[in-house]
C-alpha cells in the first residue's frame, strides 16, 4: 500500500513524512511529496536532518518519477537541495555507486528541455555535486 503524504507546513511535519517515507523506500510516495513540496522551502524543511539515505531517496525519486514529466522541478529540487545545511558533509559521505546515482540524473536532465534551466545552468549544478 502506497504512503499517502501531504504538503508540511513545518520542519517537523516534513522529517515525520520523510522518516516514513524512507522507512519503507517508497520512491513513489517521495516522489509525490517532493510534487507538492515548492523546492525553495527545502533547506528550510529538511532543517539540519538531511542525511545520505535521505539524499539518495530523493535522487531516487527525481530520477525514476519527477525528470521524466517535470524535469524543471527535478532541477529545482536539486538545486534547492544543495543549499540544505550538511549537504557537504552528505556529499562527501556519498559512495562511488551513490554518486552514479546522481550523475545519473543529471545525464538525464541533460537530455531533456525545460525552461527552468539551461545547461549551463546545470554544468554549473553538477560542480557543486562535485561531479
């Protein structure tokens, strides 16, 4: 059964839904909350929690459910998620595999159009995923 999730008004709201959402790896249900969440509140909701299995659920998720229709909000997210507090630190942590991961979804994001960004807008983004 998929998790149902909501808009978070709140830091604590939003790492209750992402702690239930990681629990079970629903990528879908992620997906959805990551849908309805505006990316710029992101640094704002995920507070001081974020942490590598968090990161990689969300890149998960914008990979497999977000880029394909919206790959202007994929982008966005994963701009957004770069000016989360410990992103370095979670970054750094982050294995080879993990890092294909991501490198993944900017390949795909490379490949599509939007007009939320270019791709230089994007080259530069990867840099600071340290790609």
């Amino acid at each position: 059964e998929k998790l149902r999730v909501w808009e978070p008004s709140n830091a604590y709201d939003f790492g209750q839904i992402i702690n239930a959402v990681n629990a079970s790896k629903d990528k879908a249900a992620c997906a959805d909350l990551l849908t309805i969440t505006d990316p710029k509140t992101l640094p704002v909701l995920l507070s001081n929690k974020l942490e590598g299995e968090i990161l990689l659920i969300f890149i998960q998720s914008l990979e497999h459910y977000v880029a394909g229709k919206d790959p202007g909000l994929a982008y966005q997210h994963l701009f957004y998620l770069s000016k989360a507090e410990r992103f370095k630190v979670v970054l750094a942590l982050l294995s080879k595999n993990e890092k294909e991961e991501v490198q993944q979804l900017f390949d795909l994001l490379s490949e599509s159009q939007s007009d939320q960004y270019s791709l230089e807008d994007l080259e530069s983004l990867k840099k600071v995923y340290e790609l």
